[in-house]
C-alpha cells in the first residue's frame, strides 16, 4: 500500500488529476445545487449502433441501450455513482452504450431515488425493481435470466452489491455475476477521522461522512444498520455470486474493497480484486483515455465475457 500521507497520483492521471477538484459534497447548499443542474441533464437519444429507451418504474425509471444488431443473450443491469445524493443514468450513457456495443449486451441502467429527499431504501427498491423488471422482461428482448450481471460505480457499486445479497436471500433470481467499479461499501470507513486531513481527490471523507448519513438517516458507524444497508455490514457472505472489483490504491475506498474482496474469499466466493496503483477515486470516468483505464477495463471485459459466456473480444 503506498504512503497515504502523499497520496501520490500515477503519471498517467496526474495531469488530469491536477484539474478536478474535490467536490464538497459535505455542503448541503451544494447537493441541492447539483441535483437541480442534474435534471436538466441533456441526455442521449441513441449511439452508434445503439438505441437507447427510457421506461418508468413505479417510483423511478430506467434507461434500456440495445444493439442494432445481433445481440448475445445477456445483460447487464447498471447503477450509476454520485454517494448516493445525485447522479442521473443519463451521466453514464457513453459507458452504458459501450457496454452493449462492444459485448453485445442489454444493459439497464437505473434513474433510482437519491437521498436526502428519499433515504434507504428507495434508491436500493428502485435497483430491485429494476431487476425484476429486466427478468420479466427476458423474453422479449431474447435474454437468458441466467446471464444477467449487476455491476455499478460508486454509491452504484455499492447498490450493486447490496442488491445481490438482497437476490441472493430472496431467491429472486441470481445474478451470473457482480462488477464493482470503485463501490462505497461500508458506512464505517467515515467515522474514521484521521482520513480527513489526506482530502482525498474527488472524494474526501467529509463528503463519505455527509453521504451516509443523508442516506441511512443516522449518523454512520453506529452499533445497527438496517439490512442491505450497508453491503460490508454484512456478517454472512456465503452464497453471494462471483465478484470483480476495480479500485485505485489511493481511493478513499481502497481499504474497505480490500476487506469486502478477503472475506468474500473466505466464505468460498470467487472474488477478483483489481487494484491500480497511484489511481483516485473514479480515475476511469475522469481519464477514460488513460492506458491505465483502458486495463482496467480489459480486465472488466474478461470477467464479464467469462462470466456471462460471452464470445471473446479484446478491447483496444
């Protein structure tokens, strides 16, 4: 683990590091700011070789990006970032739309509720539904139930996460697999003070610290969450589908993945942990173009073509 007093940045994202400043998420001023610039986010009709379709849900909707062309009969279901207080699917369009072009799959990527307004569990009931939603609607658009990811960045790596425990105990369907892109995975990390004064890039633990507590409604860290609250809370992760986790060692959320990746190992759950050395929180959205992203990406591509029967395309 590098020296977190440095936090020193990889070569390849430091120049763009340098630019993004860390958003105070912990200003309440600022979460009503961004949520307000965020519904009138412009967003895309289609791609090349996409389509992309909204539907609405009973309390949110859900955005569907569909090849022209042939498609595999798989599909993954996507929950975008923002710490659980903003971000709209739109936000992840050119990823989404990358997804279902280049694997060939129907992704599903889902506008949930955002706290404070709609704390836990309504981001997490909209993740369900939409789930149940894209299961029901497997025939229509040629999918195998069997073949359906859950993946997400972020606050939506976390929902994620806590979606598959949640399938996983209701037996209401299970997901092929469970792709984390720097997930927010434990409420605890926040309570931990010394972390305030490293001001992480883009991330800082003020902000983590603000976020859960916006969503749980309580002040993180304390003795009882509810459950599917708070995916590392969770004692028994028996059962839980093959995972992939993508983070940066300097990301204020490396040391809770590290911990979620070892004791979903030690309860025989076939984990792959891929860490990137000098990388912030959610370097792959802010240097897409980076080299370093482009592996990570490769190897997300792997676990998804291996875990869904994919036919095997490099990406460049």
């Amino acid at each position: 683990m590098p020296n977190m007093t440095e936090l020193k940045v990889h070569p390849e994202l430091a120049q763009t590091v340098r630019f993004i400043p860390t958003l105070p998420f912990h200003r309440t001023w600022f979460v009503k700011v961004v949520q307000s610039l965020q519904r009138i986010w412009p967003s895309a009709k289609g791609a090349e070789g996409i389509t992309i379709d909204t539907c609405a849900l009973s309390n949110a909707s859900i955005r569907v990006y569909q090849p022209t062309g042939v498609h595999c009969g798989a599909a993954l279901l996507w929950m975008h970032g923002g710490g659980l207080v903003s971000g709209r699917a739109a936000q992840d369009d050119t990823l989404c739309s990358a997804y279902a072009r280049e694997l060939g799959l129907i992704v599903v990527s889902v506008d949930y509720r955002l706290a404070p307004a709609q704390p836990f569990p309504a981001a997490l009931n909209d993740c369900h539904e939409a789930w149940q939603w894209l299961v029901a609607s497997a025939d229509r658009f040629g999918i195998d139930p069997a073949r359906i990811a859950l993946s997400g960045q972020s606050a939506g790596g976390g929902l994620a996460a806590s979606l598959a425990q949640r399938l996983t105990d209701e037996g209401d369907g299970t997901p092929a697999c469970v792709a984390l892109f720097c997930p927010m995975l434990d409420d605890r990390t926040s309570t931990n003070m010394a972390l305030d004064p490293l001001n992480h890039k883009i991330w800082n633990n003020r902000s983590n610290r603000a976020c859960w507590s916006a969503y749980l409604q309580q002040s993180p860290g304390g003795a009882q969450v509810a459950p599917y609250a708070v995916p590392a809370r969770r004692e028994d992760l028996s059962g839980l589908p093959k995972t992939w986790i993508g983070i940066g060692d300097i990301d204020l959320f490396y040391q809770e993945c590290l911990a979620y990746a070892q004791r979903l190992c030690q309860f025989d759950v076939e984990c792959s942990l891929y860490v990137v050395s000098g990388a912030p929180h959610a370097f792959e959205t802010i240097a897409p173009r980076a080299q370093v992203t482009r592996k990570l990406f490769a190897a997300n591509f792997r676990f998804l073509q291996q875990s869904l029967g994919l036919p095997t395309v490099e990406r460049e």
